[in-house]
C-alpha cells in the first residue's frame, strides 16, 4: 500500500445511535473517551496504515444507509459500530450487502456480557470480522486490518 494517503480511498468509520454521549453515557459500561477520541483514533490509526478515514455518527438509521451507499463508490472498507441498530436493522444489513469490500463491526463493550436481547447481530451476517469488548482500541485494530485487506 501506498503511504500516501490522498492515492487510497478512505475507510468510512460509521457510528450508530447515541454513540454521540461516549464519555458521559454509562461510562462503567463504555469508559470515559468521548466519540471525538475515538475520531482522534481513527485518523491516527489510518495515517499509519496509510490510508485516510471519513468519520460519522447518526442517530437515524436512513442516514447511516446513506453513508453506507456513499461508501460503494467512495471507500475502500466500512468499519461500522451500529450500536442500538446492531439487533434491529435489517435494513443497515442489507445496506452493507451491497458494499463489495471489507467490513468491520466494531463495538466497544462485549455484547455477550450485556443484556440478551443485545446479543444476536444482524450486522455480522455481513461483516468481514467482527471486534468487540476491546474498548475503544477496537477502532485501531480495525482500521489497521481494514487498510490491509484494502489494499
């Protein structure tokens, strides 16, 4: 791969609903980093890798379709964090069917140790690999393998 970034098409990191409130939302559950270190991870991880991100957080499940269609033709892999869409959204899944690249699913907390109705996923039907329980270094390592298989 290329170590410059401008050459690559970025990874489109996508975040779900209320990811928005990291830092202050359950923090025993999610720690103290807020969504803009996560950001701050991201774009730190992909200079190394030598690709660039493009970085969301809705909370309205169309949007993130939207960015997930945009990543067809504008990225070169989805690392996404549903969150609350991660047991609910057929759509975002059939979204993400439609991506030909590599697809992470991340989630900072382990679901297998949250409450059951959090613990089937319809997002890894298509994902590529899926990172949980980590924390937020989950984002690292999903960048870093990400731009990998990208390139």
């Amino acid at each position: 791969m290329s170590n410059d970034p401008s050459l690559a098409l970025p990874i489109y990191v996508i975040n779900g609903p209320s990811l928005n409130l990291l830092g202050e939302r359950q923090p025993h559950i999610y720690g103290t980093e807020t969504l803009a270190d996560i950001e701050t991870i991201c774009h730190d991880a992909a200079r190394d890798a030598g690709t660039s991100v493009v970085f969301h957080q809705s909370n309205h499940e169309g949007v993130i379709i939207d960015w997930i269609h945009e990543a067809r033709k504008k990225g070169s892999a989805i690392l996404i964090n549903p969150a609350g869409f991660t047991s609910t959204s057929i759509a975002i899944l059939d979204a993400l069917l439609t991506f030909d690249g590599p697809i992470f699913e991340v989630h900072i907390s382990p679901l297998f140790k949250r409450d059951e109705f959090r613990h089937p996923s319809h997002i890894s039907r298509a994902a590529t690999a899926k990172i949980e329980g980590f924390g937020t270094i989950g984002y690292r390592f999903a960048i870093l393998r990400a731009a990998a298989l990208a390139a």
